[in-house]
C-alpha cells in the first residue's frame, strides 16, 4: 500500500493553485494519471521521487518517504522513472545504461530479452530508434526493482505502431514484476489498455477516480456513443437539415429535423450522440 | 421529449432494459449501463429521433416494436421526397416522425388520423434524469 497526502502551492498558468492528493494506491496497481496540462501530474510523480519538496506524508508499505520528521532523499527511495526524453547516458552502451543503477547482470539479461533488445545492448543510444530507446530507459527504470514506478507521458513522442508495441511491453513487464505503477497519459486507449485505476486531475485536485472505462466514457445522457464538436453549418435539404460538425480531425453530417434544429446555432460546441446499438463498426 | 416514469429494470450484466410508464402507456428501453441515478421510480426525459420513429396505420398481425404509441396526426409536411409528420401521443406531447413521401401516398396518411407510433427499444435513449 502506497499513501500520499500531499499539498503544495503552485504557481501555474492560471495563476496560483495548491496541488493537494490524498491517495492510497494498492500493490501492483496500475494508475494512469490524467488531466488537463498545468493540473499538477508531473509535480506530483516529482513530489513522490523526491525531485521537488511538498507538505505532508508518503509512505511506502512500511517505509516512510516523507513525513514531519523524515525526508528521504530521492535516491534512497526506490523509485524507477521513466520520462518523455529518454535520458539515457549517451557515452554508455545499452547494457552499460542498465548496470550503472544496479550490478545485476542476470536481471539485466533478463529484461534486455523480454524487451527484445539483447542484439542491441553492446549499441551506444544515438544509434537507436526512439522506440528502442524508450524500452532501454523502460528497462534501466525497472533495474533497481523498485516499488514504485513512475511514467510521465514514456510513449507520446512515438509513432502509434511504436507505441502499441511498447504498451505490450510495458504491461509484460508488468505482469511479471507487479510492480506499483503511475503513469501520466492523455491517451484513452493507452489509459483503457494500460491501467486498472485511473485519477483525473484538474487544478491540482482529484477530480474521479475509477476504473478507465467508467471515467472516460463520454455519455450525453444515456447514450453511450458520444462526442463533443463544433456545429459549422446547418442545411436544409428538403423537410430535413443537414448539420455539419467537426470533431476532431474530421468533418461528420447528422440528420436534424426542424425542430431538434431548433436549438441549435452555428458555431456552439454541441455533443453528438447515438445509442450504442446504432453504429455499424467496420475493421 | 417524452416525460415517463421507470417502472422495471431489468439486466444482464452490462445490458439493461427498462420499462417505463408514460401516461399509462407502456415503453421500454435498451441500454448498457445505466446511471446510477435511474432506478424504479425515477422520472425521466425520454428522447428518439424523428427518422427511427415509424408509423403505422390499421395494423394487423404481430410487430416486434417493443413501443407502440397510439397517437394521432396533428400535422404534415411533405416536402420531395421525405415529410414530417407530428403526431400527439398525449395531451401535452408531440413527437416527429420522418418517413419517405411514398409511404405517406401509399398509407394516405391525413390530418386527425388515428395511427400508431412505432419506435425499437434500441432506439430510445434517456436524454435527461429529472
């Protein structure tokens, strides 16, 4: 069991916020940490590596992080970290990157070949893809065993296929160390994939909390099938009208009769939804 | 929108149906999970889209439509090809039907017609919990 109770005054976009978490996180759970940009997450996973001071307690099982009287310094704290840039030594092999945390050769044999990286560990990191760096920084995160293990944003600079590919890593890692996990992600399906538990912040507090399929599923009453657009035009075509929306990267059209046209202005941000049992999904 | 009253949910695992009374008429809905707000008693605001409703006139035999509202025709607008038809199912609600302008020839469909308002479980949805 993992508790933090936290809190710390931020000076953020918005003008001053105070970063307050009050968390428990079981044992080898899988958190996904999830909120606007400048809401608190990556001070919170430096909070808890001990890279920035905050007010309060962390404990660790039966380890106290922080409290009145304790403060561990971040290297006591047995922590891996993997971040967006890889932070890799550049002068250093693969190999050489992972013993520097630990001298444990089997374990890093061992992680070399789940990762499938065992060809590449004599390579010098400026030699690799950006994938494989991530998993060399993934595995030299996980060489100290630590009890906790803390990932901020480790796949948005990749491409999806790349992505994909280390999400399985990352979740056979998982598997077999069962190691406690936060991970900062602003990707649903990454988050729906990844994640047993997923806490929303938003200006520095815990706003949900639950399982990803129960926090991020957009409903618009009981339809299940949802999502938020800008209405850029509405065309009569004979009784009917023909709304133009955009979402996300695309232009989609909904059939609006004259009276659900009603409410409706153009340039609003509306939600269109439909049932779950109406969309004809194709692969 | 159709003001009714949650009278039965039933489930399996994800899936709901709930039926609900509306002006002692009786409609049902298909769901996955339902808020945890909607439960027997609940009042509701029900909504549908005006080209999933169909109408029918002197039915005979079995429909599967889990809704069938008897209403009554309080105006038509025929346009080229599609119209719109309004119909009170009661004292104080209208829905929108879309149908083609050849099942409005083919039914002579008028004015004050008395006809029925055919809407799937599947195609309802709770637009708002009062």
């Amino acid at each position: 069991m993992i508790k933090i109770d936290i809190n710390k005054k931020l000076h953020g976009v918005a003008g001053e916020m105070v970063l307050q978490v009050d968390l428990e996180i079981n044992q080898g759970d899988f958190v996904a940490l999830t909120g606007q940009s400048g809401s608190g997450k990556t001070t919170l996973l430096r909070i808890l590596a001990g890279l920035e001071e905050a007010e309060g307690t962390l404990k660790v099982g039966n380890e106290i992080w922080q409290d009145k009287e304790t403060y561990l310094k971040s290297q006591l704290r047995r922590i891996g970290f993997v971040f967006q840039e890889y932070a890799l030594f550049p002068n250093m092999s693969v190999e050489q990157n992972l013993l520097y945390v630990e001298k444990d050769k089997e374990l890093c044999r061992h992680l070399l070949d789940i990762t499938d990286l065992s060809k590449l560990k004599n390579r010098l990191p400026y030699t690799l893809s950006g994938g494989q760096k991530q998993r060399v920084s993934l595995c030299r995160a996980m060489m100290n065993r630590p009890k906790l293990l803390l990932m901020d944003e480790p796949l948005s600079a990749l491409d999806p296929a790349m992505r994909t590919k280390l999400q399985n890593e990352i979740l056979t890692l998982h598997r077999e160390f069962k190691t406690t996990t936060i991970m900062v992600s602003h990707d649903p399906s990454e988050i729906y994939r990844l994640s047993n538990r997923v806490v929303v912040l938003h200006h520095g507090a815990i706003t949900k909390d639950g399982i990803a399929k129960e926090v991020l599923l957009q409903t618009n009453g009981s339809q299940k099938f949802s999502f938020e657009g800008e209405l850029l035009d509405i065309i009569k075509v004979d009784v009917i009208f023909v709304a133009i929306v955009s979402i996300g990267q695309q232009l989609v059209e909904i059939v609006v009769s004259e009276q659900e046209k009603q409410n409706l202005q153009i340039g609003q941000v509306v939600r269109v939804g439909t049932k779950a049992f109406s969309p004809v999904i194709r692969g | 929108m159709i003001e009714a009253k949650v009278i039965k949910i039933e489930n399996c695992d994800s899936l709901h149906i709930v039926k609900f009374d509306f002006e002692g008429q009786a409609l049902s809905m298909m769901s996955l999970e339902l808020d945890s707000s909607v439960e027997v008693g609940t009042k509701v605001l029900l909504q549908v889209k005006p080209s999933h409703v169909a109408i029918g006139k002197n039915i005979s035999g079995e429909l599967s439509y889990s809704n069938q509202l008897e209403s009554q025709i309080v105006s038509i607008n025929a346009g080229k090809l599609l119209c719109s038809i309004k119909v009170q199912i009661a004292k104080d609600t209208i829905l929108e039907s879309i149908i083609t302008n050849s099942s409005l020839e083919r039914m002579e469909l008028q004015d004050g017609d008395k006809v029925i308002a055919l809407i799937k479980a599947s195609e309802i949805s709770i637009a708002k919990v009062l």
